[in-house]
C-alpha cells in the first residue's frame, strides 16, 4: 500500500493541479469538497482501468500480484467499480470516528491507522486470507506467477 501511496501522489498531484488551474484555485469550501470528489474519481480512474486491463496496477505489478475475478477470470469493469469503492472501508471507520469525536492533528492519523488495521485483520478471518473487500465485490489476489517467471 505505501508503494501504491508513492506512484498515487504523482497522479494526486497532476490532477489537483489540472482542478486547480480549471477552477481559478479558490479556496472556498465547496470547491474543497468538489476536490476531494475530483480526487475521488481520479483515483477510481487508475485502479478501475488497470484493474480491468491487466489486473495490476504498476505497484501490483512490482509485488507480482494480480487481482482476478471470483472465478478466476480477467475482472469486470462492475467488480472493478464494486472493489473500489469497498476499498475506501479501510479508511472510512476511522475517518468516520475522527470526524464524530473531533479528532484534529496525529490523533486523526492515529484514529485511521487503526481503522486500516482493522480492516487488514479482516483477512485473518477468511480461509484464503482475502481480504473482506475482496470477499465481498467477489474478487481475489493472487501471486501472478507470470510476472514472477519473467524474472
């Protein structure tokens, strides 16, 4: 995730830019919030097309991992839509309760660490140690053994 993290500011940074320089970079909240949204579907452009192009997103492809649909098939676009969107659970309860008990600073980082680490343990609980987003949107990880064999 935190090689993810590092190629995601490239793509964050571009298109804040391409926003900010379309919308006269106003600082007024709505816009913020338009940003965010902006941000949102951006980022759901990325994995979403290399999701459903090859199973990899660049990171992915580094650590040799594919992500497929439940059967074992390249995934759909509506799987890929679904995992997206069910991804954003590890961070949601802990922006969530950030939010409801006003948390500011490191607290709110450390209330979102521990949301995500939550969820990570999630896979704990699974036979095949997916995680409950990919259990749910019927996708799985797997080591691509293609990738791993050209090296």
């Amino acid at each position: 995730m935190l090689y993810e993290a590092v190629l995601l500011f490239g793509v964050a940074f571009i298109a804040t830019l391409l926003f900010d320089v379309t919308t006269q970079n106003s600082t007024t909240p709505t816009l913020r919030y338009a940003r965010e949204f902006w941000l949102f579907l951006i980022f759901g452009v990325y994995f979403i097309y290399f999701w459903c192009r090859t199973g990899q997103t660049l990171a992915m492809k580094t650590w040799h991992i594919r992500v497929i649909d439940s059967e074992r098939s390249k995934l759909p676009i509506i799987k890929a839509i679904v995992r997206y969107c069910l991804a954003w659970m590890w961070f949601i309860p802990g922006l969530a309760i950030a939010y409801q008990f006003e948390l500011k600073n490191w607290s709110s980082i450390v209330a979102v660490l521990v949301g995500a680490i939550a969820w990570a343990i999630t896979a704990n609980f699974d036979q095949d140690k997916q995680f409950l987003h990919d259990k749910l949107a019927k996708t799985r990880l797997i080591i691509d053994n293609a990738t791993s064999a050209e090296k």
